[in-house]
C-alpha cells in the first residue's frame, strides 16, 4: 500500500487557525450579531453614586416614553434569588466567609457607581436609553468606602449594613509559628509593602445577553457572552431564577475575548431572561463600553506586605504574605477563591523555602466587584515573590540570578509538596533560566548599558522566575476548599457515517484557538484531515455538561477528556475493524487511520470502520453496539505547574522617565506543545497584558468613588507600538497526570511578566537607591522619584 | 443623545444662515468631538448644520508667503500634501500625530481649533506660527483666539473660513503623548518666523500659551543649550491622574529643547 500524504495537522504542527478566516472577514457571530424576530432592547438604569440609599424610584416619565414596553425595578425580581457565589472560604476560626445578598437590581440601596438599578425595555436602543434617562431614582448619597485599609478600620461604616464589618473573610494557609520562628532568627529579613494594581479587563467585545422565552414549550434560550455557558446554565437556573436545567439552554456563540470577566453570572443575564418571559418577546441587552467599565468584575487590587528571611547564604528559610484583597461591593462568581486557593498556594514559587504563612483578608468596598482576571491569584502571588527575591539579591548583594538558582526546586525532586498545600508533579527551572538568559545575551547587559548611558538612556534588566497552577482540580479537592461546582471537563466525540468527526465540548473558545488546536488532537488520534473536523463548543443544547474556559483549564483539562474520548473510539474501532478482518482486537493496531494487523498486509481505513458501525450490516451486533460516538467526563488528578523565566530590558529617559521595553524573550515550560504558533500568540497576549499592568494600566477611583480611568481616554491599555517584539523559547517536562502531558499555557504570559518588568526598572534606576515603584510605573511615577532623589 | 436635527449645508454662507434661524444650532465639522460629546448628553443642541457639503471650506493653498488651509481640511490630508511638507513640514508631522488613522480622516482644523481642548495639538501651531484665523466675520491674530479651556474669540454664530500660516524659516513640533488618549500632555511648537523667534505650548496649561522666556533665549542662540536652566514656572499648569504640574513644566523645557533641535 502506498504511504499516506503526511497530514500535518497534527499535535506539534503550527496549523493556521481555521476560525480566523469567519473572525478576519467579519463573519463571526457574537451575541450582538443576533437578531431575532420581534426582539427588543433593554438599557440599564445604573447609579451614578458609589453608596446611596434609594428612597424611590418613578418610573412613570419612562414609562410614557416613545416606545417603552417596561420598566423593572427590584419589585419586579422579589421572586427570584440573589447572584450566588460560586466558592465559599472560610476565615481561619472556621467561620464561613460573609455572604451579602447581591440583588439582580439595587433593593433600597446602591454600593458601586454603575450599580444596576432598573432596567428599561423598549422597541428600540435609542428609546430605551432615552427613556432610561427619565427614571427617577430618588438616593440619598452617603460617603463611601473605596480605599481598603480605611474599610477595615475598626469604625468604619458598613458596605453591607447587615454585615459585622467589611472584612468578607480572614483566611490563613501556612505554619504560622514556624514562619515566625524562623523570620526571627534569620540572617537577613526583606521586607516589602507593594500593591497589586486594580484592572479593568477590557474584553474587545463588550458583554452582551439575549433573553427569549418560547411561551410554546415554557423554554428559556440566554445568548450570552459567557466563557462557561453550562455554569451560567447552573447558576442562573438553580441558583437565582429556579428554572429547572431541561427548561433553560444557554448559549455561548463566538465570544470576543473573556479574560476571566466572561465567567461570572452577571445581573443582566437574569435580568433579559426574566423580562423576556414578561413581555413575551426577546429582550437585547449590550454593554457600552463606559458600561463595561463599571460593570464587568475587575481583576487583582491586592495590598500586601511580604517578608522573606534567609540565612547568610541566602537560603530562603520562610516567606510571610499578609495581604488585603479587594472584594469590590458585591460576590462575584468566584471572587473569594482568587486571593485565597489561587494566590496563597503559590507563595513557594519554584523555590524550596521551608515555612510559609499567608493571611489574606477579603475586603468589601463601593467599587465595583473584583473576581478572576487573566492568571487570577498566581500573577498577584508572582509579582510579590519575585519582586521581594529581587529586593533581596540587592541588600544581599548576590547576584539575583544565583539568589534563584540556589533556592530553586532541583529537577531531581519532583514530586514535591509545598508548605502550602500543593503537589508540584514535575518542573526544571534551571532549564527555562538558562534558555532565557542565553536568549537575551546575558553576558553582553554591561556593554548594552554602557551603550544606552551614552545616549543618555538609563539600561536596565530584570529576571522573573514564575510557577503557576492550572486546571484547577481535582472536584473533591477543590470542593473541600471550598468550591460550589466541580472542575472536570467533558467531550463527546462523534464519528459521522462518512468518516468525519464532530467533537463537543465542555471548553469554550473566545479566542483561544480551540477549533485548530482540539481539532489537532482528532488528527493526530485519527490520522485523518483537520478538514474533516468540527470542534463544536458553547451551547448546552449540544454539548456534554461542561465547565467552560478559565484558568488555562483548556487543554489541560478539556484536552485530556477529548483524548480520553477518542481512546474509547480508537478501541471500539479496533473491536469492529477485528471483526471486519475476522481477527482478535487484540492483534489490531491503529496507525495514521489504519487499522491493521501487525505482520499482515491485512488493513481497513478509518472511514470504513465508521461506515460499517452505521451501516452495520456485517457487524459484531452480538457483542458492540452499533454506531460510533463516545463521550469521556476527564476530573484531573491535580493542577498542572507551568513555569519558566521571563527576562526584560528596558531603557529609561532620564528626562522623560519614559520607559521603552527594549527586550523582552519568555521561556517558558508548558509540557507538551498541541500548535506552537497558537501557544506563542497566547504568550504574546499574555505578556501584553502583563506589561500593560506593569507599565500602563490602573483603575483609579477618586475618594467619591466615581472611575476616574472610565474611558480609553485615561485608562491606559497596551498598544502595538508600546510593546517589544517578544522572543519565546519552551523547555519541556510534561505533565505526568493528564493523557496528552500539556500544561497550559494561557495565563503564564500575564503571571510572569509584571515583576520581570518592574525588576527591570528598578535595576536600571540602581544609582537612585529605589527599592520598589508601585505598578503601574508611569514615566511620570518614575520621572518624580528620579528628581525627588536628587538628579 | 437627544434627537436633533440635521441640516446639510451647501455653502458656508448657508451654514451661516442655517444656524442663524436654528434655536440652539452647533457647525458640524468631523464630529469627533461634537458626537462624543452628545453622546454622553454633555451637549444637547437641536440642530447640527453639517459643513461637509460647503466645499470652498476645504482645501489648501499658497497665498504668498502663506499656507492658506480651509477649516474644513482633515488631519489626514494636511498629512499627506505635498503643499504642506514643502512649505511647513512641522505642521504636517503635528497633523499625522493627531489621534488615530480614524479621527485623522475625519477630524478637521476647524473643528479643532473651534474646540480648543487644551489638550489638543493644533493651538501649538496656530500660535507657534503666528498664524491668522479667518471667518465669516474678521480675521483673528493667533494670540487673541485661544481664551480659556474649551473657549476661543470665536462668537456662537462664527464661522471658521480658513487658517493662514506664513511660512517659517524654520519650525518643529514636540509632543509628549498622554499614553492613554495620545493627546498631548505637552506639546511645543517652535519657530523661527518672521515675527522673531515663537514657542507655543500646548496641553500644559488651560489653554495654550507662548513661553517668552524660552522665545527670549532662542531669539539670542537658536540653539537647544540655549534653554538650559530655563524653565515655565508650574503655577497654574494643568494637574490630573496623568501629569503634575511639575512634571508638565518639566516636559515643556524637555519638549523645546527637541524641537529647537529637531528645527
Ligand atoms: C480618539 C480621538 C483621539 C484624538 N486625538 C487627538 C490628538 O491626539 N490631538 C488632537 O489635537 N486632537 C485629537 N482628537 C480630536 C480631533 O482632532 C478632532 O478632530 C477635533 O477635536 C474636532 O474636530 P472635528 O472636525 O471632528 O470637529 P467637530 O467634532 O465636528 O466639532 C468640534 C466643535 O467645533 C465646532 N466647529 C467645527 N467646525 C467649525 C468651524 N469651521 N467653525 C466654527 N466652529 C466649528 C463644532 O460646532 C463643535 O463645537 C482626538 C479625537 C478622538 C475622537
């Protein structure tokens, strides 16, 4: 038999991204492209203040407005649930967290500017908008609580009145005595005080929702820009409206970027599902952008002291974080679990230290809620790692490079348990090091500095070792800590009769790449064209119950249940291809879409196999079912622990204090690589990201509590030309617990990148005697602490 | 936004006239601003008079020692013509740093100068150069247009024509881009015109203003070391979440020694 054309479409393949050609010629369909008959649009009434009691609301103006078909306000919503947290923690005396009510619309009260209010629905935006401007809120404005040490603060006034104070938890992880012991007798103790900074996410696509209840067959259909359609089904089904699951379908169309902020259940999902029901139509709803800003669940706001002791060697012998974390006003989704689970268990890094101890509060305030934002938790826990390491390697003076590398994890000593809770499986730090530093011509910094002096450019260079945790899991675990849902993924493979392949599953792509990159893996299962799948994704009238896209879960997760799947249609084929050839299935052995029997020339193809389970006319009907569809459910056996080592240069203007990134490469460990090119790009976003944080982005409030960065005209976001040219390069351990050995590789970008930014500018600001410049570091921030500190 | 009307004049005596009998009538040029800004229901006028129709507003010529540009002329073209970079490069190089390739196709001179955001780039070179606003009315010199934020001579019912720039002997502008809006924080026009040695600064204070300290040295030594430990004073610099006043003044000194060298 002839040799096959080599497909090149499978795992390890850059294959280019099949979705891009509907995304590139705008053929894409998001929730806003939806049109349905007779649909209508729902504008929200959100409060211009940050607290406020609302005394009353007249609607009657509206209500007379062109067009309008309702108004709705709490009243309207009595009947249903608030917004429910998905992760309950507990404080470290065992109390549960605080849970305040999160109404769907404000109920006598207001806690963040945009707090939704009531919504209007009308025939058209414009005369919902115009009408929305006519409800009359009568509040009485009271001063608010927005910076977090305030809020905590013994007399402060309450967020919540029905609250006992604003701290929604305080919780622990770690030897609180060992830690202690050991900071007391240590040579050397650093210490640092740093902020996380606040984030707006900034999806390109605005968040959007359609309600449209079919009054034929009592079912509800939510459009909506969710990352994890099957968990706004649960959650919004169970939880909030009590429609039973088989009476709501939940669909995810082409999602233009979540970055976390597509997870949570939001208020307006409710809210178009509810009034769809009421007024008989489809009711549109689609954030503004200036909405967005107010409405969509911030990331990070952390302020954290950290201390880390060593011996004269520069041993690390203990590592203490006491951090405060912004809740915002409200619970969102999984909001407790990001400071907590997500940070605290990342406190070892990929270093041995010995004792740690971690206290975290949670902290209401008048902003608006704060929940996962790309890396969520890991970058914050990063960022105060790897700057306070950095901080050490200058009191100590050893060099920063060898402070890590004495400290790290040895290749040697996988698996190895932190002494906060988590299994790293497997890792080689070192070797991520050496890549980046070799990538980035170590050796030659001095001469590179020596060269940017001349021009008057201040030169300088930061290194940043991080560990993440992805595909949070395994479900009984993470429920002990304190999880609502579980955390495994599922995928049904289904073979057409012809040989093509349709998979679903649990994952959602808004962005990422999953139609190239799970169609890959059939690919390279089957050993047929990525032509002839279809990867179908974010609709719970289709797929397997799923839990969606976050935590780089995706293929760590997902992948590994589409794997599993397509194990159980590689053995049933076998067992009908043995039958076919009137041998054992044992003897039967699958390659490049040939089942054959080794030592034989005896061989049938992929397609006919699917054929004869449809057609089943020469068939082990005795033994197998006809048919070929398989569906695996994957719960992981642990996290997966990508790392690697981020290295940035910079210049600095001494007049200006403008930074220019001059360098920055990212070597990372992702285990196994599906498709280099996506898992570059991911790295790309994800270092934009993180310099955006470093560098650009901060939701400021003023003391009124009003977003003083509400628009792009003062919320800074990254551009093309702030950015570097980014190099990547990968060293791989993979994984030892999932089937196809991968990692992850979406958030590392933003975990690794903010302290290998700001450890760069502080390097370069050296002959300033600066130990640390709260991010985001603005030509400006530094521009003042060059002349504060005498030019 | 509030519905309003919509008027599309043919000539700028039309849109003159049209506004004229409107209640509450604005000129439409790009609307870059203007839209935005009814948007967010900070402006509610009952009639726009769209000037895009009255083509004697655009365009750009050679009037003796002047570039003469119709206030209907977007960032783009001023960009790109061959007339502008060979008469006054600096004011094409201030035109293509104006916002994005959007806003530079749509937005006008007119409208920008009309405006006067102090953020804005166009003042610098209006008063850098010394240039002459012309209406429907009068002329109006450099100096006597830009008043206050968001305020200039020009009457409610007034119409920019055009604006006159006589050709310097040497111009270029500096501009310190706020990194979220890329307007400017600080921008410096610096020329070398008939009129003696001209530094206007724009972004930095309410308005735009000249910096004579900085006019007085370079009148003496066209040079950038001639700026060396002069310095605007920050009082009455602009402060927000972006910028001090002290580092404002600081960008103004930096800004004009680029200019002066880059002239
Ligand atoms: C995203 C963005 C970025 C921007 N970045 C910059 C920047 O970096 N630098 C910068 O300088 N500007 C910037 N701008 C502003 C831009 O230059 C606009 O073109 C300018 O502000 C207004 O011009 P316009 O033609 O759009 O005027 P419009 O918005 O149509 O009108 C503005 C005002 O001028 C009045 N007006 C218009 N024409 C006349 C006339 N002929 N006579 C009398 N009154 C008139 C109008 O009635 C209105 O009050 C930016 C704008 C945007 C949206």
């Amino acid at each position: 038999m002839a040799a096959a054309e080599p497909l090149n479409t499978g795992i390890g393949e850059s294959v280019t991204r099949v979705e891009d050609s509907r995304f590139l010629r705008g053929h894409g369909n998001y929730v806003d492209d939806i049109i349905l008959p007779s649909q209508t649009y729902a504008v929200m009434v959100r409060s211009p203040y940050a607290r406020a009691t609302v005394n009353g609301i007249d609607t009657s103006a509206a209500m007379g407005s062109g067009g309008v078909l309702a108004v709705l306000t709490a009243d309207d919503f009595s009947a249903f649930g608030g917004l429910p947290c998905g992760w309950q923690v507990h404080s470290k005396n065992g109390d549960p967290m605080t849970e305040p009510k999160h109404p769907i619309l404000a109920e006598g009260a207001v806690r963040h500017v945009g707090d939704p209010v009531a919504v209007v629905i009308a025939e058209s935006k414009a005369e919902a908008r115009r009408a929305a401007a006519l409800v009359d809120v009568n509040y009485t404005e009271m001063s608010p609580l927005i910076d977090m040490q305030g809020a905590v603060a013994g007399s402060a006034e309450l967020v919540h009145s029905d609250t006992p104070s604003n701290v929604c938890f305080d919780w622990e992880l770690g030897d609180e005595a060992a830690t202690e012991a050991a900071i007391a007798g240590a040579a050397h103790v650093t210490r640092l005080e740093l902020v996380n900074n606040r984030l707006v996410p900034n999806a390109m696509e605005p968040r959007a929702a359609i309600g449209d209840y079919n009054t034929a067959n009592g079912e509800h259909t939510l459009y909506t820009t969710s990352q994890n359609p099957h968990v706004i089904r649960l959650l919004m089904g169970a939880f909030v409206l009590s429609l039973p699951e088989h009476k709501l379908r939940v669909i995810a169309p082409d999602v233009g970027g979540g970055f976390g902020s597509k997870i949570f259940h939001y208020a307006e999902e409710a809210i178009v599902t509810v009034a769809s029901k009421l007024i008989g139509r489809p009711v549109k709803w689609t954030a503004d952008r200036s909405e967005s800003f107010i409405s969509d669940a911030h990331g990070r706001d952390h302020l954290t002291t950290v201390e880390l002791a060593m011996d004269a060697n520069g041993k690390f012998l203990a590592l203490r974080a006491t951090t405060l974390a912004n809740m915002g006003a409200y619970l969102s989704t999984f909001a407790p679990s990001v400071p907590t689970y997500l940070h605290g268990t990342l406190l070892a890094g990929t270093y041995t230290t010995p004792a740690i101890y971690t206290n975290v509060k949670g902290v209401f305030t008048n902003t608006v809620a704060v929940d996962a934002y790309r890396g969520a938790g890991r970058p914050e826990a990063s960022y105060l790692l790897e700057r306070v390491v950095d901080l050490a390697a200058i009191e100590t003076g050893i060099d920063p490079v060898e402070l890590r590398r004495r400290n790290f994890i040895q290749p040697d000593a996988f698996p190895y348990d932190t002494p906060v809770a988590l299994t790293y499986d497997i890792g080689n730090y070192q070797a991520t090091l050496d890549m980046a530093l070799e990538k980035t011509d170590a050796a030659g910094f001095e001469g590179r500095k020596a060269a940017s002096a001349a021009r008057g450019k201040l030169r300088g260079r930061g290194i940043a070792c991080y560990i993440e945790a992805c595909g949070i899991a395994p479900s009984n675990i993470a429920g002990a800590l304190g999880a609502r849902a579980g955390l495994y993924e599922a995928a049904t493979v289904r073979v057409n009769p012809t040989g093509s392949v349709a998979v679903l599953t649990g994952s959602h792509s808004h962005g990422q790449g999953h139609e190239t990159t799970f169609a890959q893996v059939v690919s390279d299962t089957l050993g047929i064209p990525i032509e002839n799948v279809d990867i179908v994704h974010g609709d719970t009238g289709k797929i397997p119950f799923g839990m969606g896209t976050y935590g780089s879960r995706s293929i760590a997760v997902g992948g590994a249940a589409l794997a599993n799947a397509l194990d159980k249609i590689v053995l049933k084929g076998r067992q009908i291809a043995a039958h076919l050839m009137e041998a054992s299935a044992d003897d039967v052995v699958f390659k490049d879409g040939q089942f054959s029997i080794e030592g034989t020339d005896k061989s049938v193809g992929f397609g006919d196999v699917a054929l004869t389970a449809y057609v089943p006319h020469n068939f082990p009907l005795e033994t197998l079912e006809p048919g070929l569809e398989e569906t695996a459910f994957y719960d992981p056996k642990n996290f997966t622990y990508p790392s690697g080592a981020y290295v940035c240069e910079l210049e600095i203007d001494k007049e200006t204090g403008v930074i220019d990134i001059v360098d920055f490469h990212a070597s990372d460990d992702f285990g196994n690589i599906i498709n280099p090119m996506i898992v570059e790009g991911q790295v790309h976003g994800g270092v934009a990201q993180g310099v955006g944080q470093a560098l650009m982005e901060g939701a400021v409030y003023d003391d009124n509590g009003q977003l003083m960065t509400g628009s792009y005209m003062d919320y800074c976001m990254p551009r093309a030309d702030d950015l570097p040219n980014v190099t990547v390069s990968n060293h791989v351990t993979a994984c030892t617990h999932n089937p196809l050995g991968v990692k992850g590789c979406g958030e590392a970008g933003a975990i690794g990148s903010p302290p290998a930014v700001v450890n760069a500018v502080i390097n370069a600001l050296g002959d300033y005697g600066v130990k640390h410049i709260d991010m985001p570091v603005t030509a400006h921030k530094v521009w003042s602490i060059m002349n504060a500190n005498g030019n | 936004m509030e519905a309003f009307n919509y008027r599309k004049a043919g000539s700028a005596d039309e849109a003159v006239s049209t506004l004229a009998s409107a209640a509450d009538g604005k000129f439409l040029a790009g609307g870059m601003t203007l839209l935005p800004t009814m948007k967010q229901m900070l402006a509610t006028p009952d009639t726009l008079v769209d000037l895009g129709g009255a083509s004697e507003l655009v365009g750009i010529s050679r009037d003796g020692d002047n570039l003469v540009i119709g206030a209907m002329t977007t960032h783009a073209t001023v960009a790109g013509s061959a007339e502008v970079h060979s008469a006054i490069p600096a004011l094409a190089a201030l035109a293509s740093g104006i916002g994005d390739p959007m806003v530079r196709n749509r937005g006008t001179i007119g409208g920008s100068i009309a405006n006067a955001d102090p953020a804005a780039d166009y003042p610098a070179a209006v008063v850098g150069l010394n240039a002459t606003v012309n209406t429907n009315k009068r002329s109006i010199a450099a100096d006597e247009f830009f008043v206050d934020v968001f305020e200039t001579a020009l009457a409610d019912d007034e119409l920019v024509v055009s604006v006159s720039f006589p050709i310097p002997a040497k111009a270029a502008y500096q501009k310190f881009p706020n990194p979220a809006s890329r307007y400017a924080v600080v921008g410096v026009m610096v020329a070398q015109t008939g009129d003696g040695v001209r530094v206007a600064v724009t972004g930095a204070g309410p308005s735009v203003f000249r910096a004579s300290s900085f006019e007085d040295a370079l009148g003496g030594n066209f040079s950038a070391s001639a700026l060396d430990g002069l310095s605007v004073s920050a009082d009455n610099l602009n402060e927000d979440i972006h910028a001090s006043a002290a580092y404002r003044a600081n960008l103004v000194g930096v800004m004009a020694k680029r200019a002066v060298a880059a002239c």
